[in-house]
C-alpha cells in the first residue's frame, strides 16, 4: 500500500472545478450536511468524540471535548473558523480553501448543528485575497441552493456563515486575539480562563476550531466516528495534512497516515533532499515548535509520539539541565501546524534560528513584559551570533532569555519564540559555539570594533542561512 | 478638493454586513472591514480617513486609529502604484529570499519600506504568506486594484529581474503569478 490510498479532503486538489457546487455535489458533497439536519446534535457530538479528532490548528485539543465545554443551557453559541494561517512553514489551510472549500462550508454546517449555532464567522487571514474570493464564491453558491440562511435542506435549521478577513497580524491566528480582532478591536489576546468554549465572542460560549478540523466532519458523518479514528493512531484520530517546505526535491501540501515517520516523508512523499544532499534538521509543525535534529527522524509525526517518544532529546537550557514545561513535564517538540520544514546539512541554523525569532520579535502584541522586550533581546543576540558579532557567554544568554519568557506570558506567543530557541540551542550547540568563537578571532584582529547592537536593518549583511 | 467620501460600494457592504452582528456590536465589528475598504478606494488611510470611519460607525477616532495602526496591512502613507511585498520568513530564506529582496532593493534604490524616486513602487519585506513550499514567494498590489493582489513563487533573480522590468513598464506580469 502506498501512503495514498485514502484521502478525506485532497482528493480532488488540483482539479480546477473543485472549488464548485455543482462539482462538490456530484461527488457526494452535501449529502452529509442534509443528513446531519435531521441527527440529534448531541449524536454528532458522539460521532466526533468517537472519531479521535484533534485540533489540527496548533494545539491537538480533543474537538469533541471542546466542544463538551459549552454550557449546555447556553443560549448563544458562536462557531468561529480560525482561517488566519500565518505560522511560517504552514500553508496548507490555504489549500483546503482554495481548492475545497465546500468541504470548510459543509463541515461549518454540522458542527452548526451539533453545537446549536444559528451565526458562524471564518476569520481568513487578510493576505489570502485569492482565497477569500474563492471561499465566498462557495459561501454564495451554498446560499443560492438554500444550503445556508433561514431553514437550511428545508429543515428547521438556520445558519448565516459570514467571511471576516484579517489586517495582517500573526497574533491573530491565536484564539483569544481572534476574537478581539473579529469585535473590530485590536488583536490583543486574553488571559485564559475563561476558555472561549464558556466566554468568548461578545462573551458568549464560542468554539474555535482550525480549518482543516472542520473540513473532516462530513466525512466522520458519512463514515462515522470509529472509522475516523480506525485511519488514525492511538488516540488521534484520521489523516493529517502537512505542508513541507524547505530543502526537498518535492515540496508541498499532502494529506497522510499519522504514523508517517519524518524520514518516511522526505524519502517517500517528497522525492528526498535536495542535490542528494543529507538533512540537518526538520521543524516538524510550524516554527513555534522544536527542531528536530537528523537522528530523531524515525518518529511518528503524530501529536503523543512527537511528545514523548524517547528518541526525541529532550530540550535543555544548559547542557544537562532540562527545560521544565510546568510540573515536572519536559519537552521534546509537537506535531503542531503540519508545517513541516527540511533544512539541508549546507544550512546555517544560526541564521536559520535567528529569522525565527526576528519573527516572533516582529509579531509580538507588546502586552506583556517577558515576551516584548524578551523577544527583540532574543533577535538582538540571535543577530550578533549569527552574523558574526557573537560574543562569549551570548549562546547561554539565548536560553536564559528564553527560560525567562516561557511560562510567564498571557499568551502562547512567548512559548513559541522560547521553545524552538532552547531546541536550536540544544542541538547545534556547536554551530552556535563555534560561530561566536570565529566571531572573537575575527574582530581581535579587525581594526573596526563589532557594533553594540543589532544593525537597524539586520537583512542589510544579508540574511541567507 | 471635495472632501473625501466612503464610496456607495462601502455603504452598500456595511448595510449588508450589519445584520450578521448582535444589537450594538456591528458599528465596532465593522471597523477592520471598513479600514480595508477604505483603503482601497483611498490607497492609504489618513486621519481624515479616520474620522469619516469613526463618524460613520459611530466610534471615536482614537479607537479606529489604535485598530488601523495594530495592523500591518493598513498604510499610513500612500503606497507606489505597486506594493511588492517579500517574503523573507524561514521557508523563503532556505530557498535564496534575501538574494532576491536584495536585488529588489538595489535595482529600486530603497531600503524596507520605502517607495522609488518615480513613485512607481514600494517594497517591503513581509512575513510568511503561507506559500513556503514555492519559495521564494513575493505578492504584488496595485493602487486602484483590488482584485490584483497577486503571488509570485518560486522567485529566482532572473524571475524578479523580470517582474521588475515589467513594474517598471507599468504594468504586472500577471502571466508570472497565480
Ligand atoms: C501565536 C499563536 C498563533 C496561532 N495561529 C493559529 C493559526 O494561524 N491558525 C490556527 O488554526 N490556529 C492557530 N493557533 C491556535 C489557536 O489558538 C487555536 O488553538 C486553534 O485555532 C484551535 O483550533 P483547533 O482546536 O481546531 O486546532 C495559534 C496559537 C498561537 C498561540
Ligand atoms: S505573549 Fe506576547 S503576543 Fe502573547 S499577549 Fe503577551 S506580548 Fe502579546
Ligand atoms: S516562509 Fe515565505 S511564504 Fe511561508
């Protein structure tokens, strides 16, 4: 059997007319969402809970628990579709959209049903013109056939589903922010709890949920839940879309088995490393998560196995001393966005390192301490190191700022700049090390002294890594 | 010069919004759609642009202004005739951006966000645009165009060199980007 036998949403990627009604329909399309109009919300609900479905927006939540954390006399619920996609390596919400989007709108559909939701907004990322065209057109074509609006199929079900585009914000794609974002208000998260699920839009119970987890319900209405999780591993349920970027002969947005292996999907999926070459390290779902260096590449890519899998080093924040994620609990990395990204064994990771964080500098909302003046210290440092101005003691000062951050912010933004620092600095020790070493030879015998901040304009030395 | 107006297309796409948000909250929620409009059919959004916002949602300016400067899509100042916008983020960088936002610099004569001497273009250095697998990725706007905003992938400098010139010619070599 080769990885492509099943597929639940890519089937018809690529096909220019799949993005129309009139094409969804022939293949089935909406026969899921007629027949979930006259189900029990409460037996979708099971449906999903049996299906193992897990967030595929970052996080790997259970949907179905979620979901249970409604408030079950709740008047007013909202569905809000998180479609802002901006986590660097991540790009395949951006497929589903274009080229399935019937898929988003039916699935918005059921879960409509299960959660009693009569106003359903997706939150598309403000970039995405393309998309919010195509998702519109779909939006249009379902309400001229009496899909969405008053009495939807002619039952007594009615839903409004409105596109909401961003202004360019990564904060954004984090719930909380989304949802000051969509009241008209700047994107500044919130504290939680309250989780969203009890107070969240004009505070009201409202589930957030990814693209792509929407995307597999009508697929677990058709089959049902057990023959979700049948597909999936343990207790994740279903395919995974991942995207692969970077140094691979073929890149791109494929939707496989969980148990794929990071070696299995560079090898087999995307035709090996470029020019033959060996990998340095793979990002195993966007670049908030921890790399991975070439030795831990025969791990699952499922969310329990990138966990805790044992040939995954843990991350550290000096040699021998172990990051603490709360309550003991260590880190190795997560399956997070399925943004998959392959770095050849010719990338300088120091620079690879720093463009992460000079990221996560450029998108933090500033609200808190740790993470706004912690980030811009980090690009700071991560700069000098990686553009040979490094100075003794800088590679510990990246993870001791790091360490600083983690844990200590209102949202995971800080996390997401700590982690995947502490994991680079884990791993490559020895780039960082010897870059800074390299850096001191150079400037004892340069007549002109290595500035004492971070250029301006840090790209002006040229950023290649 | 008559003082400036929200267009008939925005009135028209704020009272078909309106209805999708609760009693009381469609004037707030409103405010990110409108900004964009607006900046369509002004290129850029001022403070008289601002105030027209507010008054017509019936916020104070200094909300709309705190909303519209959170933002990175919304221009303070007026654009070039074309907003090329670089995608240096980790997926482009492993595949040469910097080589090719370089090239964009020193054939523009600017630095990041800045606009040529001919007003023709404004370039800026962008995070990831979720393309990362046809790196290096650039999206182009053109003022007065909404439907324009393109990508360009899988960029090279033989490939920019060619969009330049095309820019140059006043004109987006829509045959290059999808
Ligand atoms: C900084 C940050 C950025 C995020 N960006 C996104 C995003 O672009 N898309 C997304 O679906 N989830 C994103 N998330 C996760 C969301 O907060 C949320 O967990 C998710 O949308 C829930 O959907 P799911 O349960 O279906 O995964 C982000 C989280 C953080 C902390
Ligand atoms: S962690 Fe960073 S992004 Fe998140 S709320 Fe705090 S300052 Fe904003
Ligand atoms: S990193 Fe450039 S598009 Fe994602």
């Amino acid at each position: 059997m080769g990885w492509f036998d099943v597929k639940i949403i890519s089937e018809h990627f690529g096909v220019p007319e799949a993005k129309r009604l009139e094409y969804y329909e022939s293949k089935g399309g909406y026969l899921n969402a007629r027949k979930a109009t006259a189900m029990a919300p409460e037996s979708i609900a099971a449906e999903v809970q049996a299906s193992n479905l897990r967030g595929r927006g970052g996080a790997g939540f259970p949907t179905a628990m979620k979901w249970s954390f409604v408030p079950k006399d709740a008047e007013t619920v909202y569905l809000v579709v998180n479609a802002d996609e901006s986590e660097p390596g991540t790009f395949k919400d951006r497929h589903i959209l274009f080229w399935n989007p019937h898929a988003l709108v039916e699935g918005m559909i059921i879960a409509s049903i299960a959660l009693k939701v009569r106003n359903a907004y997706v939150y598309i990322r403000g970039e995405m013109a393309r998309e919010y065209r195509v998702l519109q057109a779909a939006i249009d074509e379902a309400y001229a056939k009496g899909y969405l609006g008053e009495r939807i199929f002619g039952s007594g079900v009615s839903l409004d589903i409105t596109v909401y585009r961003g202004l360019g914000a990564y904060i954004c794609g984090e719930e909380t922010a989304l949802l000051s974002s969509l009241e008209g208000g700047r994107g500044w998260p919130r504290l939680k709890p309250p989780f969203p699920a009890v107070k969240g839009l004009w505070g009201q119970p409202t589930i957030v949920n990814n693209v792509e987890t929407i995307a597999n319900l009508p697929w677990i209405v058709e089959h049902g839940g057990k023959a979700f999780a049948d597909l999936g591993v343990g207790r994740s349920g279903g395919l995974r879309i991942v995207s692969v970027c970077g140094h691979v002969n073929k890149p791109g947005v494929y939707e496989l088995p969980l148990s794929i292996t990071g070696r299995q999907l560079i090898d087999e999926v995307c035709g090996g490393v470029r020019g033959g070459r060996k990998v340095k390290g793979v990002i195993p779902g966007g670049v908030s998560m921890p790399v991975l260096a070439a030795d831990e590449l025969d791990v699952p890519f499922e969310f329990d196995a990138l966990q805790k899998d044992e040939r995954i080093r843990e991350v550290e924040v000096r040699p021998g001393q172990k990051f603490d994620l709360g309550g003991g609990r260590t880190l190795r990395t997560m399956a997070g966005s399925g943004g998959v990204v392959v770095m050849d064994d010719q990338t300088d990771i120091t620079k690879a390192a720093w463009r992460i964080v000079h990221f996560f500098a450029e998108e933090s909302c500033g609200q808190c301490t740790p993470c706004r003046e912690g980030t811009g210290w980090l690009a700071a440092v991560a700069h000098r190191i990686a553009f040979d101005h490094g100075r003794a003691g800088d590679v510990d000062l990246l993870a001791s700022i790091s360490d600083g951050i983690a844990g200590n912010t209102i949202c995971a933004l800080g996390d997401a700049a700590a982690w995947p620092t502490l994991a680079f600095v884990t791993k490559y020790r020895d780039e960082f090390d010897a870059k800074v070493r390299t850096a001191s030879l150079h400037h004892r015998s340069s007549p002109h002294p290595a500035p004492s901040h971070a250029p301006a304009a840090p790209h002006d030395e040229g950023g290649g890594a | 010069m008559a003082a400036k107006q929200l267009s008939n297309e925005i009135e028209a796409r704020i009272r078909q919004l309106w209805p999708r948000f609760p009693e009381g909250k469609a004037g707030r929620a409103l405010c990110l759609p409108v900004l964009y409009m607006a900046q369509e059919q002004f290129g850029h959004v001022d403070a008289e642009v601002i105030d027209l916002i507010a008054a017509r949602l019936e916020l104070t300016p200094a909300h709309v202004t705190g909303v519209s400067t959170f933002y990175f899509m919304i221009n303070k100042d007026r654009p070039g005739r074309y907003h090329l916008q670089v995608c240096t983020n980790i997926g482009c960088q492993l595949m040469g951006a910097y080589d090719v936002f370089d090239r964009c610099k020193a054939r523009l004569g600017v630095s990041n966000r800045q606009t040529s001497r001919d007003d023709n273009v404004t370039l800026t250095e962008v995070e990831c645009l979720a393309a990362c697998g046809f790196g290096p990725v650039a999206q182009i706007a053109e003022r007065g165009k909404p439907e324009i905003p393109l990508y360009f992938e899988n960029l090279d400098l033989k490939k920019i060199d060619a969009i330049l010139d095309a820019l140059a010619e006043g004109r987006v070599p829509t045959e290059l980007g999808n």
